[in-house]
C-alpha cells in the first residue's frame, strides 16, 4: 500500500483564533482547531503533537 501523503496548511478564522487545514488525495479535508496564534499553529505542524494526530488517523506508525 502506497503512503497517503497529508498535508498541512494554517488559516487564520479571527483575531487570536487559527486553525490548521488537513489536506488528504481523495478524501474530505480536515481541520485541527484550537490555536490562539499562527506560531501556535507552526509549532504543532513542525512538532511531535502532528505525529500523535497521524497516528491517531492511522497515517503514521
């Protein structure tokens, strides 16, 4: 089985209110909600909680 490549991209919603848009081929698009900044957002795409929520989706051993 090939791997699904999922990628990530930031939107801001308000003022101190971001979310991260999960991209995934042929599948409908998920959003990771709950961050107060664009950094907030950053540091959970480059850091260890995106490899929980992979595993959780089971894209990521």
């Amino acid at each position: 089985m090939a791997k699904i490549k999922v990628t990530f991209r930031t939107a801001r919603i308000a003022d101190n209110e971001w979310k991260i848009l999960a991209d995934y081929p042929d599948h409908e698009q998920r959003q990771i909600t709950g961050f107060t900044s664009k950094a907030d957002a950053d540091d959970w795409i480059n850091g260890d909680r995106k490899i929980a929520w992979l595993r959780s989706q089971g894209y990521a051993k």
